[in-house]
C-alpha cells in the first residue's frame, strides 16, 4: 500500500468545503470571491453542469489564493479533464472498480467516496485513508462515523449530505472528521439574486 497524497495539508484552516454547481465561470468567480471574503478560501465545484470546467480553469487563474476542487468525479474521463482544467483535489460521490483503478493514478489529492466498511476497506488497501462518506445523512451521520473510528482508527472522513449549520459543528468535533462539505453556504436564491452579502455571512459563520 502506497498512502495517496492527503488533501489535509492543502486545506489549511478549512474544515468547511462549499459544494458549488455553477452555471457559468463568472458566476463561479462571484461565488468563491463571496466566500473568501468570509474566510471559506476552498471550493468544489461538481461537474454537474455543462461550463463546470471551465468555471474551473477560470477559478484557478483568477483566484489563486482558493483551493479549487472537482467534485462529482465518475469516470477517468472526468479524472483527466478535472485535472486538465486545474482542479487540485478531486472528490467523487462512490467508487466503482473501473474509478478505483484509475485515480490510483491521479498526481492530486483524492476524497474517494464510501458508504459501507467494505468499500472503505477496499480503498484503504490502495493507499486512500481520507474518504467521502456519502451520503452521510442517510447512511447514519453521526452514529455511523462514531462506530467506524473503533475498528477502522486509520480512516479520516469529510461527511457530506445531510450535513448543515445544525449539526455541523458535531461532525467536526469527531476525530475522525477532517472536514464536512455542502451546498448551504450558497443558497440557490441568494446566487440567482446576486446576494452575496448573504454568501460571505454564511462563510464567516461556519469558520466562526
């Protein structure tokens, strides 16, 4: 086993990562220089859109003081393009054995996504011990992370899915937790109004 390249040390004091899906790059440009003014300076942008790449690219140039992430990752495809595009981490909602394989070879950090023991075994085997548990609301939260960390000590989550104000600081009090990701701190109504007032309040709460 050959550990993968952690996306800890780029996260600095990030524990909060914005799960984005952008219609256009300049959108993504309001959105992330939003946040940064409240102190989130991390990103990841799912490939659910068709300009998510190029939205992308356009962060990494113009905001390089933001970690800029590719989430939503499901092929080697997507793997080349993230990369291609300047994502510097790459986050993918499961992992089958065809992904498996191919982001063994990723040059960036990973947070392979895992719901069972097994799958999270499987992936630790090949060197990744930081993982997405996904979804995490649905697949036991809080109790399911707490029983992982016995037999499985070795393994770092970044939950996301049923993750929020409320329970977040919970998430992050457990030891096991490098950080929790979602969509609340950009509200679809507050992007679509150009409220980003809103968007750095969000962002100073969750560092705070």
């Amino acid at each position: 086993m050959t550990p993968k390249p952690s996306v800890v040390p780029l996260l600095g004091k990030n524990r909060v990562i914005p799960v984005l899906t952008l219609e256009t790059p300049e959108e993504g440009l309001k959105v992330v220089r939003a946040l940064a003014a409240g102190g989130v300076t991390v990103a990841e942008v799912t490939l659910r859109t068709a300009r998510a790449l190029e939205a992308i690219r356009v962060i990494a140039d113009e905001c390089p003081d933001v970690l800029v992430g590719a989430g939503t990752i499901l092929s080697s495809k997507d793997i080349d393009a993230a990369m291609a595009a300047g994502a510097q981490f790459l986050v993918t909602p499961g992992t089958s054995p065809h992904l498996r394989d191919a982001l063994r070879h990723a040059m960036i950090p990973v947070l392979p996504g895992a719901v069972t023991i097994s799958e999270m075994l499987t992936l630790a085997e090949i060197g990744f011990t930081d993982l997405k548990f996904f979804p995490a609301g649905a697949a036991g939260g809080l109790e399911y992370l707490k029983s992982v960390a016995g037999p499985c000590p070795h393994l770092r989550f970044c939950p996301t899915g049923g993750v929020g104000p409320k329970n977040m600081a919970e998430y992050l009090a457990l030891p096991n937790v490098i950080a929790v990701g979602g969509s609340w701190l950009t509200p679809k109504a507050a992007v679509e109004a150009g409220d980003w007032a809103t968007l750095t309040r969000l962002a100073a709460e969750a560092q705070a």
